[in-house]
C-alpha cells in the first residue's frame, strides 16, 4: 500500500508538471519595434483562430479618408509628441495623439534581452487601439477623438516626475463641430496604479465614452504556433480575469468568443498571464468587453493578446488601472481581493504563509536559491515525525511480508469470487493484530504531509518572486528550467536512491521494474520545469535519503521471520488469536512438535 502512495505522490506531481506542460506557452524573444497607432475606434470582432498580419515599418497612423472636411480644431497643438512619465516602479509614455499610451515599462523586471518589461504590446496592426482610447456611439466622432492632437498640460519639456509625490498630466481636445474631450492620468509614486478620468461633449450633449484598454499583455505571451508538451516555458497565455459576486472567473482566450460581453458588480476585471495583469480595480457597476487578438511573429510564431474595453455607468472618474506584476503584498496593499489573481490553485491557505515564510528567510539571505533550500529544510524538520512514522510502520510491514505471503499462496489457486478468499483476509488480519501492524498507517503519514508539498510545489510555480531570481553558476533564473540540466540529473538520480532505500513490502517483480523506472519518467519531465522547483525536490529528495538512514540506524535491522513449510506452521485459528494447540486441538495438516514421531 505505501508503494501505491508514493506511485500517487509521483503521478500528483506529473498531472502538475503536464498541465504546464500542455497549456503553457514558451516565451519569445522581445520585438524592439514601435507600436502603431490605430485608426479606427471600434474594430471588427475576428475569431480566435484568425491571425493578423503585423504591420512593416512602413506603416504609420493615418485616419481614414473622409468624403467630408476635418472640423478645425480648436483646443490642440502644433504636432504630435510624447510624454514621458516616471514613477518609482514604471516608465509610462503617452502620446499626445488620441492621448494615448504608448509604452508601459516596469523598472524592476526584465526580459529576456535585460530590458525592462513592456506590458504594452509593439508591432500590432493598425487597427487596434492603444490603451485608453475612447470609444463613443457616433463612429466617425470616435476615430477623430483617437487620432487628434490633444494639447497636454502637467509635463515640462515632456517629462513628468512621479517618483515621490502623484502627478497628473491632463489632454484636452475641442473641435469647431462641438466636440470637447478631456483626459486627465493620476500616476501613483509606487503601485503600479493610474488613474484615469474622461469626459466627452458634443455641444450642449454629453457622452459617455467607452475606455477602450487595447491587447494586451506586452509580449510575454508570444510562442510557436500551436504550443506543445516540450515548450519548456513557465508563461501562460494571457486570459480574461473577472472578481463579480464573491467568486473570481477566468476566461481563457480560445472561449472568450463564446461570451464577449460581461456585465456586473465587479471588485476588478482586467487581462493577467502567468506574472502580470492590466485591470481596473473596483469599477461597480461595469460593462466589460473582451476580444482575442492573434498576431503572426517572427519564426513562425504567434502572440496571443486579449483586448478589454470598460463602459462606466457615467463617464469614469479617477477610475484606477491597475497594470502590473502580481505581487502578492503589493495586490494586498491595494485591495484585499487583489491577491486572488495569484493563483496558487486548491492549496492557496497554505501556500500563501510559505510566500511568506519564504519572502521572511529572503530578507535575511538575499538569495531565493538559498532561502527555497532552508525553507524546504524547514518543512522537513516539521514533517520528520510523520515521515519517521510512515518508515517505521512500512519496516513493520517488510517483517511480516514472507508470512502475509505464505498466507496468500495458500489461496492462490481460489477464484476471487470463491468465498472461501475471505478466510485469506481473516487470517491476515489475525496475522496484523498479532504483530501489531495497521496497514494504512504507512500510507496516512505520506498522504498529510502531500498537502504541503503541492502548496509548495505550486508557490514555487506561480510567485513573480522568482522571476529572474539568480542562484549562483549557471542558474541566473529560479523560474526558468536548468540550462544545462545538472539539478533536473541530481534530482532523477537522488530519486532512483531513496526509492531503492525504501523498504519492500510484498512488492511483485512487475511493480519493481516500474518503480525503478518511475525516477527515469521523472528526470525526464523535471529537465523543462523551473529551476526552483527542481531545487526545492533535490533537496527534499537529500533529505528524505538522510532521515532513512536515520530511522534505520535507530530501529535497526529487519527482523524478518522465516516461514516453515506448511507440514509445520502451526496454523492460527480466525479470531482469538489462539493456535490450535493453544485451543485443545491438534494442529490442523501437521504432526505434534512436541517431539518428533
């Protein structure tokens, strides 16, 4: 039995490892190319499986030729440019062009090339929108609100410092035929928030705009067409995330067609990947659009974005965005309901108080390496009674096992439906009470002690903390797998060791020639998983080695007992606990062994 747990601890952690596996997309190597602004302000819905051609260089934002004059505008500015915002976690870049953003860079994470991470997506077809564009019921009035030259005031030389104190830049637009927008961006010093207020007018008629937040999430989500089982990458496509009603729903992109439109009381609603999410927190009563965008990349590749639009009961005022890692204590900072975007899975009550106990030891060592090897030394030590237990328990079972075989051999030759199969059961458990032996109590112990390691196993899968987070050597990235393999190798190989160490309890030749397979299986789907996960098993692997031989040292050998041949076992009777001699009667199928006749 304690066999069959272990065999279920495995394949618990293969069922983890293939759904990244199957639904995980690898990341791609950034683009450094400058996003196009759209044209239009309300685009076609197309479905999942089209792609759209990215634009060439060539292309440029151009409004769409109109058989009636432009409106002469009133309120703008010579020409076109951007504005730079600086805050202590971001670099926001807005254009005075529809008063737009253009670029939404994080300080303090980095990409594959060692820039900073832009959640805002470059190289996307004219026809989508960038974030915070309006859309208004008139048409032809939208496309002129998103392609205006708005005037721009809070900047200076266009720039704006938002490091230590807030910082408000404000666009506004108004043109002969009576349209008259506002725009006005609140960039907070620290948390990764803006907020966003808008108000629209056509004459003495106002509007209330739609705010349209264009696909999204940066370029993370690119990957080959099609994904795979051996992407090896740890980036989940980008999906629609919605907190209504107590309960928090995600969509994934292929089902988004399904139901575009969301509606609701929402606590937020946005678009998250694997580390980042763009969302608006707390907008009450809200309208939601979502729409998947699939464009061609380089080499064969496909990005994945989602597209969201916000329709507000009234225009929005100091509407806050929230665009940026899903850091558990900075989501909690923001609001409490924030943190549920961080998907630990079914074991999250648990999870979360090792982020922290994890966060605590970091604090003092400086390197997650180090703190996943102290931290899962930690849950060793906690968990050695349990462990230590479930050994002991499995000995007992080893020592017994000639004689529970001995039993089962005479009742081989029986059909399982012969009734005469339960006196095999009655006798064995006649056989455990004697030597006091529970066969579940080696697979108890094993099985409270799965909950911790799933918890673990899922911190160390979904934390942004480990994001880029070095070792030492050639392990610059705790969340990307081993690049040369060596801990995926160690671990297989510390596996193939302690499965040899555990002790055999009636295991038949086939259930040992898998199980002495199972640590090739698990190497094998361990050489793509992240490095801190592969970190974190080798360790425990180590440990569980060590607290064997532990055990072993302290109770000893084996003292397994050598079955007689069936002329003379005294045979037990069922129940009582009693041989046949003890109870008046001669042994059943032998001679007295009082002596020899």
């Amino acid at each position: 039995m304690e066999r069959r747990v272990f065999i279920a601890i495995i394949l618990s952690f293969l069922v983890l490892y293939a759904y990244q596996a199957l639904f995980v997309r690898a990341t791609p190597p950034a683009t450094a190319a400058k996003p196009a602004a759209a044209t239009t302000a309300q685009t076609p819905v197309p479905a999942p499986a089209e792609i759209a051609p990215a634009p060439s260089k060539d292309q440029v934002a151009a409004t769409v030729p109109s058989a009636t004059p432009e409106p002469q505008a009133l309120v703008s500015e010579p020409s076109e440019r951007e504005i730079t915002v600086d805050t202590a976690t971001v670099q926001a870049v807005l254009t005075n062009r529809g008063g737009r953003l253009v670029h939404w860079r994080l300080k303090e994470y980095r990409d594959l090339q060692g820039h900073p991470v832009d959640l805002i997506p470059s190289g996307l077809p004219p026809t989508e929108q960038l974030p915070f564009a309006l859309r208004v019921d008139e048409e032809q009035a939208g496309e002129r609100l998103n392609q205006a030259i708005y005037r721009v005031s809070g900047d200076s030389g266009g720039h704006v410092d938002a490091t230590r104190t807030p910082a408000t830049v404000v666009f506004e637009y108004q043109e002969a035929s009576g349209i008259h927008v506002r725009k006005e961006f609140r960039f907070d010093p620290s948390n990764y928030i803006v907020a966003f207020s808008a108000s629209a007018t056509n004459g003495d008629r106002s509007m209330n705009p739609t705010v349209v937040f264009g696909p999204g999430l940066g370029d993370v989500a690119a990957s080959k067409g099609g994904g795979g089982f051996f992407s090896g990458s740890s980036v989940l496509p980008p999906e629609a995330i919605l907190h209504r009603a107590g309960k928090v729903e995600r969509v994934a992109l292929a089902k988004i067609s399904e139901q575009p439109v969301q509606e609701g009381q929402f606590r937020f609603a946005g678009v998250e990947d694997l580390y980042f999410m763009a969302a608006v927190v707390n907008p009450g009563q809200a309208r939601v659009e979502y729409r998947p965008v699939v464009v061609a990349g380089p080499a064969n590749t496909q990005r994945q974005f989602i597209s969201q639009a916000v329709r507000f009961p009234q225009p929005p005022m100091n509407a806050r965005f929230f665009v940026g890692p899903k850091q558990f204590d900075l989501l909690k900072s923001i609001d409490p309901e924030l943190v549920r975007a961080v998907n630990f899975g079914m074991f999250g009550w648990l999870a979360v108080p090792l982020l922290g106990a994890l966060k605590w030891i970091h604090g003092y060592v400086g390197n997650y390496g180090w703190s996943i090897i102290i931290l899962t030394v930690i849950i060793n030590v906690i968990i050695f009674p349990l462990r230590h237990k479930s050994v002991v328990s499995m000995r007992k079972m080893q020592e017994i096992q000639p004689e529970a075989k001995a039993i089962q051999e005479r009742y081989s030759k029986l059909k399982s439906t012969d009734p005469a199969r339960q006196k095999m059961n009655q006798e064995l458990m006649a056989l455990y009470r004697e030597r006091g032996v529970n066969p579940a109590s080696g697979c108890v112990p094993m099985l409270l002690t799965l909950p911790v390691l799933l918890a673990f196993y899922s911190l160390l899968t979904i934390s942004i903390e480990l994001r880029g987070a070095p070792f030492f050597g050639w392990i610059q990235d705790l969340s990307r797998p081993d690049p040369f393999y060596v801990t995926p190798i160690l671990m297989g190989a510390t596996q193939f060791w302690q499965m040899r160490l555990t002790p055999q309890t009636g295991v038949d030749p086939a259930q040992q020639k898998m199980m002495q397979f199972m640590p090739v299986l698990f190497m094998f789907f361990f050489l793509w998983a992240p490095a801190g996960v592969v970190l974190y098993w080798f360790v425990s692997n180590v440990w569980a080695i060590g607290q064997q031989y532990a055990t072993n040292y302290i109770i000893g050998p084996p003292n397994v007992r050598a079955v007689r041949p069936a002329a003379e076992r005294r045979v037990k009777r069922v129940g009582g606990g009693k041989t046949d001699e003890a109870a008046g009667r001669p042994p059943a199928g032998s001679r007295e062994t009082g002596g020899e006749k």
